[in-house]
C-alpha cells in the first residue's frame, strides 16, 4: 500500500515553478518513494536528524515519513537545499 502524499505549502509552490519535464520527474519520484518509502535505491536518511532525502538530477526532495503519511518539507536545489536545513 502506497502512503498518501502531502506537499507543504513553500515546496508545493516551488514544484509549481519549474518547469514541466521537471515537475514530472519530481512527481514521479515521490510517487515512487510512497510505494516504497525505505527503499536506499530511492532515499537515504540525513544524519542526526528524523528526515530523508531523495535526489532527482540537481534537486533535491526533502521529506518525513509519518504513520501513513509522507510529508514533503523542502524542494530545491542541490546547492541550497542542505544551508535551509541548519
């Protein structure tokens, strides 16, 4: 069973700027990762915190698995995306 995917609002609005072939893959990624969310071919953990990460070319997913849930906190790219965390 696939978890149920939740985008916040600053991401969502982020994935809605890019461009199409972009946000496809994006999408496709997180759908992916909700059919098997611990899956290292998919996403790896960041260390020292409860969060997990996931690559789609120079992007980077962002995200927390959560009961049923997975909640996408942060979308960007590569070289930002790890300075917002701190």
């Amino acid at each position: 069973m696939a978890l149920q995917i939740k985008i916040t609002g600053t991401p969502f609005r982020y994935l809605q700027s890019l461009d199409k072939p972009t946000k496809t893959r994006i999408q496709d990624k997180l759908n992916a990762i909700a059919a098997a969310p611990t899956d290292p071919r998919l996403s790896k953990p960041l260390t020292g915190v409860s969060q997990r990460t996931a690559r789609v070319g120079g992007y980077r997913i962002i995200f927390t698995i959560e009961e049923e849930t997975l909640i996408v906190s942060d979308i960007g790219p590569r070289g930002q995306i790890y300075k917002r965390l701190r």
